[in-house]
C-alpha cells in the first residue's frame, strides 16, 4: 500500500488520504513543462490520464470531434427510417416515457422534433404507482388501437410481453438499460447496453440515444433533399438529462453537457427557464444546478404528482403554461422532501439494527411511498459505503430501487435475481437498479443479493479513501485558476470535480451556520487567506473539530469553487476532510 498523502492515515472522518502516484505526478510534470498549464490544472490532467498531445483537445471537447457515427448502433438505421416514414406519412405517433428526468426529456427532445416538422404526437406516461416502470399490457394495447407508431424512451428493453402486445402498431425502442439475452419484439431496439453491443457507447442516458437517432434521422432527411430542425439548441434537455441520470461525464458526454450548459444559458426553454427561476438559480447553470435543482424537481412529477408533469415542462412552447407547471413541480419537490425525511430516517434505523457491515444494506418498510425510495437508497449507500435497496410494500408487493457503489454492478445482480425467480421483475444499470418483490419472497431475495455483491467485492469497504489530486497553497488559488480547472470539466458522475489538500494552515475565524453547517476562513501565515464551507458538518465530527480548534494547524481538503456575491467573486473552498498538521 502506497503512503497516505501528507500522512493522513485516518481523517477526522475516518478516511485515508490518498494523493496522485508517482506516475502522476511525473506525468503532471511534463505537461505543465510542456503546455505551460499551471501546475494544478496539469495534475487534475494527469489524474485523468490526459497527455501532452490529447490536452488541447481534451481541455476543449467538441460534438465534432466527439459524436459517434448513430449508426455504431443496431438498429439505429431503421429505427431513422420508421420514424421518418412516420412523419412523411402523417401517421399518428405516440411516446411512451419513463417518469424521470430521463425519461421526460427524451420524450420532450422527440416532442420538439416532430412539433418543428409539423407534427403532434401523443405523449403517455405510466404512473409510477398505478401502472410500475415501463411499457404495460394494457397502455401498450390502447396506443396501438389509435397510433401507427409507439417510440419507448428510456424504457422498454425487458417488456416482451406488453410490446408483443401492441398488436397493429409498430414499435421503436430507445433505451439504455441493460438488456437480456433476447430482445423484445419490437421493429428497432436501440441500446448501447443491448448484450450485443460492445459498449463503447453504453454511457450514454436515453436522452443521448435519443439525440443520436436525430443526427441520424436528419441524416437520412439530407440524403432525400429535405432539411431538419437544428438539433443543437436541443443539447439543453440532452445535458440535464445526462447529469440528473448520473451518467458518467466521461467521452461523448463530456461535449453533450459542455455544450448543453450553454444552450441552458441563453433562457431559450420555456420550462427550464420557469424551472431555474422558481429554483432561484442566479447564476449560469452547471452541473450541480441540473443535478441538485432542476433535476429533482422535474422528477418530483414522477415521483409523487402526476407523471407526465415534467415531460410536459420541458417540451411545452407557452411560456404561461411552464410557469404554472414549474410552480406546481417546486411545490411538490417540497412535498417529496417531507416524505423522503420520514422514510430515510425509518430505513436508516432499521438498516443499522441489521447492520451495515456486509456487502448489502437495506430497508423494507409498509406503506414507503415508491417515489422516494430511490433516494433514500442512495443516502443509505452515501452513509455506508455499500449498495443498498430500500423497499416500500403495499399489500403482498413491493416495490424498491437500489444503488451502487463504484466497481458493483447492481443492475445485472437484480437482472439475475429476477431471472432466479426471486423477484417478480427487476432491471437497470451498474449504479442503478429496479425491482418487485413478493412479502414472502424479501429476505431470500436480499440474502442472494447480498451473495452475488459480494462476488462483486462489495461489504470488503471501509469508509472510502479520499482521492486528492494536488497540493495547493493559499496563495495559489485564485479566480482564474478555478476558471482554467473548470475547462476540465465539466464534472460529475464518472468525473469527479478535483480536490485539493491545503498542508499545515491556521484556522482564522469559525462559525456555525444553522444547526448543522460552518463557516471558516484559513490562511497558510503568509498573507493568503481562503474562505470555506462545510456542509453538515456538524453531523458528524468535522464541525466540532474545526470548531475547537483551539489554536492548531489543520491540513484541509476539498474543492475549490467561485462564490459571486454582490457582482463580486472570491475563492472558495468546500470542505469535505481536515486532519490534525503534525
């Protein structure tokens, strides 16, 4: 095991410190000399095992570098060709999405599409509660009695059945969860995690697939002499989906947010733009933005209103309609809060009464409302460190998502139960997963959950090492070098925002900010002083370390952001860790 960065062995959280390798920092080294990069911007590079020679392009991630050939997938062509012959046709269209984020803005980028060629289609949405996740018997039966064309976005990989009984309508799936080893029967399937993909692309959200199959369709119209909407003031809904699907902002996707954000800048969407000002954004958005507040409460729809809420948002053209709809979507995020505070604090509780020391946490409980369920697995996940599911019955059924931790694929473990016949239905991804459970069938189905993550190396964790890219003094960090750092993003999921480890600093001032945050400056003694913050802090045992400081020197870690106040910006830091200089 290497040395722990500047000796921490054991933070005042509990973690390792553990600094870039040797390789890194001689790979850190050679690109400043060799780019004139500062020397913190070359190790964030380095981390990411970036070179001389890519980091011009790196740094500046375009679609045309980038964007893969749509037909690098199956199906992709004639799904293209369907949907166009749709259109040309005049056929009646129907698209059948998901309730997240995901799923209404892919919903929304087909909407839009079809819209600007002259064409209305029918929207339909399952709610969560009544109808479950994805395509159904009954729905897929209607919209084939009064459409042409079914278009399934973000879903529809496992619904053999209800696709099969969408009798006298062809159907087009766009997706990416993972798929089984055979396909439903549909007309197109197009997934970058169909089992025979090479998935090169299988980080792509749905809404990314989406885009692609409208690269592609545009293709085919250029080919016959017609011309179609500028996808590019589309990127928008591409971007937000991509961060709140927490999609690793890795290849292609690093371009469709890059991108995205600045389209989201302009305030050309009604709904988001109604979105961003009842979510009192003041500033140009960013990933936190989309993840942390337009995400969730386009998804609050979903979860607990009325389904077709957010995918109505983000496709509508009337500026009065979003606002009526943002204002009801922020009112029902607040309701989701309420909801999902009861249940985390019941599965937390009952989640360390069983313990949470083994490869799987989890929580089951009556009556836990299926819209929060997902989120409460992952505070249970961000707590322990493990994958956890949490479960909420109603009756003899019950309906649970899950989250994993990073190297455990949880979706493929929750595919297998349900082929087991342990589960009455489950799917997903490697983070993220789906399930129904019968009561009698819950602690066998966990039990073997827990065996195939353990197979997987999940429960061998302790409290996660906290990966630093760099030293950096006081002194150095300044404005403009956050703005060069930034240029490296953007960051996210799969691309972690860098950290930084300021050594041996004296705290200057402490404050408690409401019950559970603080408030900090530093300096290093030379002059340079950094203001910091530390959320929740006192939830744990950083806050009454740094608060007690009593005099000591610290070495801090966390990540440096601009705080604009007043059309003034400073450097700040988000504290994560400190430990004791000795």
């Amino acid at each position: 095991m290497t040395r722990a960065y500047l000796g921490v062995e054991a933070s005042a959280t509990g973690r390792r410190w553990v600094g870039p390798s040797e390789e890194e920092m001689r790979q850190a080294e050679a690109l400043a000399q060799s780019t004139l990069l500062p020397a913190a911007v070359a190790a964030v590079l380095a981390r990411r095992d970036v070179t001389a020679e890519t980091a011009a392009g790196f740094l500046d991630p375009t679609l045309k570098d980038l964007l893969p050939d749509p037909r690098a997938l199956r199906d992709m062509g004639r799904a293209g060709e369907r949907i166009l012959a749709a259109l040309t046709g005049r056929q009646r269209i129907a698209v059948f999405a998901d309730y997240d984020v995901d799923g209404g803005a892919s919903a929304a980028l087909l909407l839009d599409w079809l819209r600007a060629m002259g064409h209305r289609a029918t929207l339909y949405i399952p709610d969560r509660i009544d109808e479950g996740y994805g395509p159904n018997i009954p729905a897929m039966q209607a919209l084939a009695r009064d459409h042409d064309l079914i278009v399934c976005v973000d879903c529809g990989t496992l619904s053999h059945d209800a696709i099969a009984a969408a009798t006298g309508a062809d159907v087009v799936v766009l997706d990416h969860h993972l798929g089984a080893e055979t396909l439903p029967p549909a007309l197109a399937v197009v997934n970058p995690n169909r089992q025979d993909e090479d998935g090169s692309l299988g980080h792509l959200c749905a809404a990314g697939v989406v885009f692609l199959l409208l690269v592609e369709i545009n293709r085919q119209m250029r080919a016959a002499g017609m011309r179609g909407p500028d996808l590019l003031q589309s990127l928008d809904l591409v971007a937000l989906a991509t961060v709140a699907d927490v999609a690793p902002l890795i290849g292609v996707n690093r371009a469709l947010v890059r991108q995205g954000l600045k389209i989201m800048a302009r305030r050309q969407r009604p709904g988001l733009v109604a979105l961003s000002d009842v979510a009192r954004m003041d500033s140009a958005p960013t990933p936190y933005h989309l993840g942390f507040l337009l995400g969730p409460r386009v998804n609050a729809g979903g979860r607990i209103g009325k389904a077709d809420l957010g995918a109505r948002l983000l496709s509508t053209a009337d500026p009065d309609e979003a606002a009526s709809l943002a204002e009801r979507l922020d009112q029902l995020n607040t309701e989701r809060r309420e909801i999902e505070a009861a249940v985390r604090a019941a599965a937390l509780a009952q989640a360390e009464e069983r313990g949470t020391d083994g490869p799987l946490v989890w929580a089951a409980g009556e009556g836990w409302h299926p819209g929060v369920v997902g989120i409460v697995a992952s505070r249970l996940k961000e707590a322990t460190n493990r994958p956890a599911v949490v479960i909420g019955f109603d009756g003899d059924e019950g309906k649970g998502s899950g989250r994993s931790v990073s190297g455990v694929d949880l979706g493929a473990a929750i595919q297998r139960l349900a082929s087991e016949g342990l589960l009455l239905k489950g799917g997903g991804h490697r983070m993220a997963a789906g399930l129904t459970v019968a009561r009698d069938r819950l602690e066998p189905a966990m039990e073997r959950l827990g065996e195939l993550l353990a197979r997987q190396g999940a429960g061998t964790m302790g409290p996660a090492d906290l990966r630093l890219d760099a030293l950096l003094m006081p002194g150095a960090a300044t404005v403009e070098l956050i703005d060069e750092i930034e240029r490296a993003g953007p960051f996210g999921a799969g691309a972690p925002a860098p950290r930084f480890a300021f050594p041996d600093c004296t705290i200057l001032h402490v404050r408690r900010v409401g019950d559970a945050h603080l408030k900090l400056s530093f300096g290093d003694g030379l002059g340079a002083r950094i203001d910091a913050i530390a959320f929740g802090a006192f939830d744990g045992p950083l806050g009454p370390l740094i608060e007690a400081h009593g005099g000591a020197r610290f070495h801090l870690a966390g990540r440096l952001e601009i705080n604009s106040w007043n059309g003034r910006q400073s450097v700040q830091l988000r504290l994560e860790d400190a430990a004791r200089a000795i």
